[in-house]
C-alpha cells in the first residue's frame, strides 16, 4: 500500500486504486480526525489501524495533538499506548 498526504487527509492507494483513508481538520497545534475509511475488500486486516498510525506520525512530525472524534480512530488510540503520547490533553 501507498499513502499520500493531501488537503486534511491520508489516502491509502492499492495500486491506482483508493483503498481507504484518514481525515481531520486542523486548529492550531490540534488535529482533529473526523473520519477514517477503508474499502470493504480490505476490512479486517488492519489497513484501519495503518492510517490511524499514519496519522499519529503526521502529529508527531508536526509537533500537534490528535483529538479523534471519528470513534474508529479514538478506539485505536486509547488501544494503542504508543498512539496515546499525541492524545490532545
């Protein structure tokens, strides 16, 4: 898989193909991740928890907090305890 970062968001590419991705909406040092997404041919083999992990990188690499309102991406974080050091406080 391939990711690209563009315009709030992460895409996860098979190939041509958009298989999933993450995204968020950014206020000042927060990323505030709205929604995550993957195709169904690829759910359940942890392509989900792939862009989450993405996403935790992007912060890291920003300096930025992550506030995941998308349920998805809170539940992998809060599963995660490498994930939760960019937890919005």
């Amino acid at each position: 898989m391939d990711f690209q970062h563009q315009d709030n968001r992460i895409a996860m590419f098979d190939g041509s193909e958009e298989a999933g991705f993450i995204s968020y909406v950014e206020n000042g040092d927060v990323l505030t991740v709205d929604h995550t997404e993957v195709s169904p041919e690829i759910s359940g083999q942890g392509m989900g928890k792939e862009l989450v992990g993405k996403m935790v990188e992007h912060a890291r690499n920003e300096g930025k907090s992550i506030d995941p309102q998308c349920p998805y991406a809170k539940k992998v974080i809060d599963d995660t305890e490498e994930f939760q050091d960019v937890l919005v406080k």
